[in-house]
C-alpha cells in the first residue's frame, strides 16, 4: 500500500495544483511526482542503451573469435 502523499501545491511558487498534474499552471515547474518520473525514465533509457552496447560488443566478440 502506498503511503505517498498527493502534491497539492506547486514548490517554487506554491499555487494550487491541478490533480495528477505534471507541470504546475502558474510557473511551469515539474511536480514532485513528474521529476521522479523522469528520472525513472532516463535510467531504463540507459540501461536499455548499456543492453543493446553489450549485445553489439557479444556479437563482435563471437565475430572476430570465429575467424
């Protein structure tokens, strides 16, 4: 169960936020929620990429030891 509490109002100007928002309306600043969000996002994008360097690295590998 998610003990998490929902973000009501903006950190940097402190207007109410709209329910589930990302950006607040006022200012334009990510919530709490939107930045974990994208940091979450950013990471399986690396580890996506560090896959795909390790499977083209295996390939070459078994390429150049099969010569």
């Amino acid at each position: 169960m998610s003990t998490a509490v929902r973000q009501t109002t903006c950190d940097r100007c402190e207007a109410p936020l709209v329910e589930d928002a990302a950006y607040c309306d006022n200012c334009g600043e990510r919530t709490r929620r939107a930045r974990r969000m994208v940091r979450l996002a950013v990471r399986v994008e690396l580890l996506f990429v560090a896959l795909v360097l390790m499977l083209v690295a295996g390939f070459t590998a078994i390429f150049y030891l099969q010569r």
